[in-house]
C-alpha cells in the first residue's frame, strides 16, 4: 500500500514481499531528476518504450521540460532510503487525438525492485491525475509478448481493446492497446 502526494509520502514495508514505496510527482524544476531515470530504463528495457536511448540523450534541457508540462506529468517511485536513486517511473499525458482519456506511459521499475508491487502506485498515481484533469479512461500500448506487465495491467483493472500497432521505433513489433476507467479500482 502507498500513498501519493506531490511530493512524497511513504507507507511502511509489510511482510508480505512489498516495498516501502513513496511516490512523488515531478514539476518542470524536476527534470534533472527525471532525465538518469529515464535514460536508464531506455537502455536496460529498450523494447518497452516507444522511443529510443540515442533519441532521448540528446534531449534538451527544454525537451525534459516538456514532459513535466499542463498535459503530461511523471512520477518518481523511492523506496524506503530517501538517498537512493528512484526505484520506478510512470507518467501520463493527454493526446490530442484521444480526447477525454489519459495515456499511460514510461512505465518501468529498477530490476531490483521488481515483483515488490512497486509498479501498483505508480499507475494508481497516473490513474489518480487522469480523475484530476476529468479523463473517463486510461490508456496504454504494451509490446505484443510482454506478458509480465500484461498480467501486471490486468490485475490493475485494464483490459484489452483489440487494438494493434506498430511499435513506433521497431515496426517488426506489435503493441496491444489496454484501456481501464479513471474511476477507483473496485478490485484496490
């Protein structure tokens, strides 16, 4: 169990193999912290991404901004040593073509933490932003194949649309599209 907050609140690590997990929203001021994140998880899972580590090292200070903006937002997850780097990330953003939901992206969590339910409130904070700005649904596009976080989005409420795509930097790969509604979680 975690709480969110803008900034970051923690809830104690139980004994049943979960993390000690704060959760905090990042500003426009916080992309320096969002940036070795990010480039981490691009070169350790390159194929769950739509983009790419040799795109986003070249990113301005201006770009990282970007993603912190009106539309889009990032969440960092720590675990229980505030002086340690950041076990997750997650953000949303508003598309203009898919008027009225929230797309769930960036998802990832550090190799070390993973399996200790650190991803859960990480969604849960996008879900959650998705309510604040009037989104009905969240969306999402995993690779075809992934079938960790499959399981992982399913047991947060979201389910298949039966859309297909390309991966947008491999289009030898698909993605399946997921989508859950912005309302609690009756299974949380």
């Amino acid at each position: 169990m975690t709480n969110v907050d803008q900034h970051a609140e923690s809830t104690p690590a139980g004994n049943d193999g979960v993390a000690e997990v704060r959760v905090r929203r990042l500003r426009e001021d916080d992309w320096q912290e969002l940036r070795p994140i990010r480039l981490e998880a691009l070169q350790e899972a390159p194929m769950a991404f739509g983009s790419t580590y040799a795109r986003e090292v070249a990113f301005t200070e201006a770009d990282w901004r970007g993603r912190l903006g009106r539309t889009s937002v990032m969440f960092l997850a720590y675990g229980a040593d505030p002086n340690l780097p950041p076990i997750g990330m997650a953000g949303g953003y508003q598309p203009d073509w898919t008027p009225g939901a929230i797309e769930l992206v960036g998802m990832w969590v550090r190799p070390s933490a993973r399996g200790q339910h650190v991803a859960d409130p990480l969604v849960e904070a996008v879900v959650g932003w998705a309510r604040e700005v009037g989104a009905a649904d969240v969306r999402l596009w995993l690779a075809e194949g992934n079938t960790s976080a499959q399981r992982l989005y399913s047991r947060l409420g979201f389910v298949e649309t039966g859309e297909r795509q390309p991966l947008p930097h491999d289009e030898t790969r698909t993605e399946i599209g997921m989508i859950r509604p912005a309302a609690p979680n009756p299974s949380a």
